[in-house]
C-alpha cells in the first residue's frame, strides 16, 4: 500500500487548522527553546563539550522514559530499577557522574516519581 503525498494545499489547511492554537504554539516555541540542548551527542560532543543544561536533561529524559507509564510498548520500570539502570550508565560514562549524584542527593526523582507505584514495586 502506497502512502499518499498531500497537496501542498492541503498542507497549507492542515496548518491554517493550527495556526490560531497557541497552546500547541506555546509547545513548540519551548521544544524550539531546548532543542539545540538536546542535540549535543549527535554532534559528536563529549563530557564538558557538552552544555551542562543538556547533561541534565539527558538525565532527567532517561529517567522520565525509564518510570513512564503511559508507554504501549513498555510497562514503567520500578524507582530501583530506574536507578540502577542510571547507575550503570553512570559507570559506563554515558551520563555525567557529578549530574547523576545531584540527581540522587537531591531527591529530585523523588518528586517526579509517583511514590506509591514505585516504593510498592
């Protein structure tokens, strides 16, 4: 089954439906605002080439993709597993392991994390 190119008409509709929708605007005015963050390992950058905004969001996407319940192809892993998971990319220096202690000393993912589904896991 072949996939149907649109019309550069029917293009221009599909985003004339979205155009006056600010919230979806707001969205991607801030995805614009850190995609460059996000970007810095497929440049080829390493450890301290890398921003430290974008170490950070590295850990805190892993761990929002690890704990993620909302997935169809995947069940959320527990907070311990989560964590060991971010321990061993931490060792195996895929993650920035100052970044990664702050993360735990902090408590940070504990306020993320929905306590109830993952201290009874």
């Amino acid at each position: 089954m072949r996939l149907q190119q649109k019309s550069r008409k029917d293009k221009w509709q599909d985003f004339s439906a979205y155009k006056n929708d600010t919230a979806l605007l707001d969205e991607l005015e801030n995805y614009l605002a850190i995609a460059p963050l996000s970007n810095a390992v497929h440049l080829g950058l390493k450890g301290d080439e890398i921003c430290i905004e974008s170490r950070i969001l590295t850990i805190a996407d892993i761990f929002e993709a690890l704990t993620a319940s909302d997935r169809p192809y995947k069940e959320a892993k527990s907070l311990s597993q989560s964590i060991a998971i971010l321990d061993n990319m931490r060792k195996a220096k895929h993650i920035d392991n100052d970044l990664f202690e702050l993360f735990l000393s902090s408590g940070v993912y504990l306020d993320y994390a929905d306590i109830n589904q993952y201290l009874s896991s």
